[in-house]
C-alpha cells in the first residue's frame, strides 16, 4: 500500500522550552505535542501515571443508582446474575465483576453468549438462564445499550436490570433500573473512551467506596491486569484513564505473584516473559478471543477466577488450541475475501459476503483488509438468509452513525465510531452496498482513502542512541491513539544489504559519517519496487538489538523511498 508521508513540525523555540522545563530531549518533546500535549502539567500525568489522577465514578450517570441497587442486593442476600460478552472485554469485565461481587458477599452467576447462536447483546437465553438460577438483579458487563426489548423482558419478570457499556446509545435508552455508559448524552464523565471493562471497574470502585467494610486502593489496583487486558484488546485509546489503568495493570499482569489464569497464559504465549502492551496484543490477547469466536468463552471467566495451577494450565492449553484453528480459518476467510475484490475497481467502501465465511473471524479479516485497501469494510457471513456482519473503517469516518443511517435495512446493529456489528436479512444486501456507498461518497475525499505515515520527528542518525530509546520507553504503553514514535531520515546511503529470514530485508545504512544496522520486516521486495535510488528516506522506530550477550542500536524500518524532501 502506498503512503503519503506526513512530518509533524513545532516552533523550535517552544520545544526547547518543553525540553528545559521537564527535562527531556526536544525529540521527546515533539512527540508529545503531536499527541496534542503542550503544557507541563498534562505532559507529567501523561509521562508518569498515577491512580491518584482516576476519576470520581460518580460523575458517570446513574452510578449512584447502581450502587445503592447492589447494595440493597447484599442486604437482602439477592442472587445476581452477571450478562457479558463473548470478546476480551465483555470476559474480562465479568470475570472482574463476578469477582468483586462475591467478596461483597453476593452469591453471583455469569452467562457469556455464544457469538453464532445468540449474537451480541443480552440474549433471551442469558435471561431465561437468569430466572432459573432465581436471580433477582442482573448486572450487564459490556453490553445491554442497545438491547431494549430484553431489558423489558427481563423487568416484567422482576428482574432488575443495571447496565454497564461503553457502546453507543441510541436515542432512548433501554428502562433499566440503571444505566451506565459514559456516551450517554447527559454523562457528565470527563473521559467518555473507556472500555466495557473500564465502566465495570469504575463501578466496582464506586462500591467499594461506599461500602461500610472499607476497602483500600491497593485492592482495587488488584483487579488492574483485567482491565489492562480489556483495554488493549477493544482499542480504545491509550489516554487518560485508560492510560493509567493500562499502565499499571501491566505491572500487576508482569508481577511474579500475578493471577494464576494469566500466569498460565503468559507461559504458553510468551514463555513466561515479561510482556508489553502491543506484546500482549499479539500473544495473549488473540488465545483469550479464539474461545468466543470458535466455542464458548466462559472458559476464559473461569480461568480468570480459578486459584487452581492445574486447571489454569489445562484451560491455557485449550486456548492455545482454538487459537491455531482460529488461525487456519482466518487464514482462509482473507484469502477467500481477497479473490472477491477487483484491485483496479474498488468501491467507496468494500462489501463482500459468503456463506462459508466463520462469523466468528470477519470482524478479524475485515480490520486485515482495512490496513490493505484503507477504505471502511464491511464483511457478511450469510445463513439461513440472514447476514451476520463485522464492520472496520479509519477516521475520519464515523462507522456507528454511517450504520444507523441504513437502519431501515436493518435487523440490529451496534458499535463504535470505527468498529461495529450489525445483522440484516440476506436480501437487503444489495441494498445496502448501494446506499453505504452513497453515504461514504458524501463523507469522505479520494485523500481519506490514503493511508498516512505520520512521522513525529524528522532526525538525523546524530541523534539517535540509547539514551534517546529509553527516554521514548516512558511513553509506554504504545496502543490505540498513542502508537510508537515514527521517525524520519533522508538522504540515506546504503553500505550493503540482503535478505534474510524469509522475507525480511536487512540493511546497514549510512548518514554523513555514522552507520547503522536496520532491518525491515516482511519488507524484502520493497528496494526491487522503488528501483535503483542514490539514496533512500527512511521511516524507522529506533531499538535496541540484544544478541549473544551484545546490544546494538537498530531501526525497525516502516517504509522506504527514493530521497526526496520529508
């Protein structure tokens, strides 16, 4: 895929200013502000988080609601029953849920829907579970905005509702005994991008608050490895609070002492080592969503809430299972995509759909072929004439609000400004294609369906050294609306190069009078493409190669041209 590359530039002036005020290089700086940070105090709280700087959970609406719901439910010993979802962050939100509800004393069941059979949302499987294990509350983890008819449902059998989401609300919201959703129009809340399991915890801190047993910060930091682990793995963006739980919660996932269930899975997904956060989003985090998109992810709960080493490691062996067969279709499912679509007429957005398509896997293949063609994809896995479908699109596109102007065709749908689920008839979708595409003509520019390299920092090979990639270390955890620094150099000669693996292109590089080691992963057909140049612009994340016992300056190299003005 072609880029346009894109250098962020500030007054030089004001970064020196930046750099002597907190002491960091001016490198740093600039990154900083082109993550929209251009004041001290903001740059401190986003350089060191703390969860002192978390917010009171009762600016969410409807919170004061839920507490004294669940407070009654302790004084009267009422069963609650715990309605989450199939995803990492509907498995972690109930698993942190079931667990801080029972230390309260409540007696708790959970009920994780099966993403083919029942779909997103409360199901009328997970209520009539609810009645027969006489529950009297059911508390929503991840779900329930958008699930009108079964909360009635529900409240006409005396079953209280509360629901916790981060989905976006429709016009009315379902009659529910409360409802949490930091998108109500009427929150109040100053971070409105948390994570279903981010709601969850700010409830649980609500709780605990007010609970007359008082319960210290430092167990409520205990429940953060659940809540790094939603987090990352929903791509929410990695600011604010959601920076701060995620930041901490990796201390708490990489402890020695941590829960044996992630314990378990950070042996068979990364041998035990310690993990970051776009480690985790490649290791653990796919094992955790292979049990809700091929089986039943109550599995995963149970291996959250299990003290046993035995039953830990068997359940990790399970994932790891599902996750290679998960894999292998995925693996099919693009293919069969990428032999529907002609690269030479392509459409405002790409639509596609089969009856052989694993619904459990399109949402993955659709955010596979947006990093491909970068123009949203919707994709359909069709049966008994009705299509299931994952949507993916990049901003400035609101996916959500493009979505529900096609309500009309619809069945349901949910999500996200660039994420969302949605089910239609078989028949609509024709129709459908025809009126998105519309929609996507009047909204968006032939630049938007441009993939951009923003770059931070134009450099020099001067300036880079060790010293500079551990200063950059402090602005982790690297994720969703905070991803890694991206450098740029030009005017680049190369000493040697060839290819290595099985389609990694290593090069060494030289700058005025410094060389330096570089390697481009799955990159060893891209000096071929751009034919033979004098010299080359790079983009490059700047690292650190440790091999038999030596560390050597690397560059992760991004993208490659012929020299020209960056």
């Amino acid at each position: 895929m072609n880029h346009n590359w894109q250098v962020n530039r500030t007054n030089p002036e004001f970064l020196q200013y930046l750099s002597s005020r907190i002491s960091i290089s001016t490198v740093l700086a600039q990154i900083l502000v082109n993550r929209g940070l251009k004041d001290v105090d903001s740059i401190k709280d986003f350089l060191y988080p703390s969860f002192d700087n978390i917010h009171d959970p009762y600016l969410l609406p409807d919170m004061d609601k839920a507490v004294d719901r669940i407070k009654l439910a302790v004084k009267r010993g009422e069963t609650v029953f715990i309605h989450g979802d199939y995803d990492v962050d509907g498995i972690t939100s109930t698993a942190l849920l079931v667990d801080a509800l029972n230390k309260l004393g409540l007696k708790t069941f959970y009920h994780i829907p099966n993403r083919i059979t029942e779909g997103y949302g409360i199901s009328n499987a997970g209520i009539q579970k609810a009645k027969a294990n006489g529950a009297s509350l059911i508390i929503t983890a991840d779900c329930g905005i958008s699930s009108e008819e079964e909360v009635a449902a529900a409240m006409a059998m005396g079953i209280d509702v509360i629901i916790t989401d981060h989905h976006e609300p429709s016009e009315k919201l379902p009659a529910a005994t409360a409802v949490i959703d930091p998108h109500r129009k009427d929150s109040a809340y100053p971070f409105k991008y948390l994570a279903g399991v981010g709601v969850v915890f700010k409830l649980v801190q609500a709780l605990l608050q007010s609970a007359e047993h008082s319960i210290q910060n430092a167990d409520l930091k205990e429940y953060l490895d659940l809540v790094a682990l939603g987090t990352i793995a929903d791509s929410v963006p990695l600011l604010g609070e959601n920076r701060i739980f995620t930041a901490l919660g990796l201390k708490v996932i990489n402890d020695d002492f941590c829960r044996m269930g992630i314990r378990a899975l950070k042996m068979i997904a990364g041998n035990g080592k310690k993990l970051n956060a776009v480690q985790l989003s490649y290791t653990m985090i796919p094992r955790i969503n292979a049990a809700g998109r091929l089986d039943d992810a109550s599995v995963v709960v149970e291996l959250f809430l299990t003290d046993a080493e035995a039953e830990a490691d068997k359940i990790a062996g399970l994932l790891e299972a599902q996750n290679k067969k998960r894999q292998k279709i995925e693996g099919e499912v693009f293919k069969s995509a990428l032999d529907m679509i002609d690269p030479y007429h392509i459409e405002n957005a790409i639509i596609l759909s089969s009856y052989d398509w694993h619904p459990g896997v399109i949402g993955i293949v659709a955010s596979r072929l947006l990093e491909v063609f970068h123009r949203p994809v919707f994709l359909f896995s069709v049966k008994d004439s009705v299509a299931k479908g994952s949507a993916r699109c990049m901003p400035p596109f609101h996916l959500f609000n493009a979505i529900a102007e096609c309500s009309d065709l619809l069945v349901s749908f949910g999500g996200h400004r660039q994420a969302a689920g949605l089910k239609m008839s078989a028949d609509n979708l024709e129709a459908f294609k025809k009126k998105m595409n519309k929609i996507i003509e009047n909204s968006l520019v032939a630049k938007d369906m441009v993939s951009v390299l923003e770059i931070d920092a134009a450099v020099t090979f001067a300036d880079l050294n060790f010293t500079l990639v551990n200063e950059l270390n402090l602005l982790e955890p690297f994720g969703d609306s905070n991803r890694e620094p991206l450098f740029g150099a030009k005017n680049i000669k190369i000493v040697n190069h060839k290819i290595v693996g099985n389609n990694h292109l290593k090069m060494y590089l030289k700058q005025d009078k410094i060389n330096l080691d570089t390697i481009g992963f799955g990159m060893a057909d891209k000096l071929g493409k751009i034919g033979p140049a004098a010299a080359l612009d790079i983009a490059f994340i700047p690292s650190v190669n440790e091999w038999n016992g030596s560390r050597n300056l690397q560059l992760n190299l991004k993208a490659i041209r012929p020299s020209n003005l960056i």
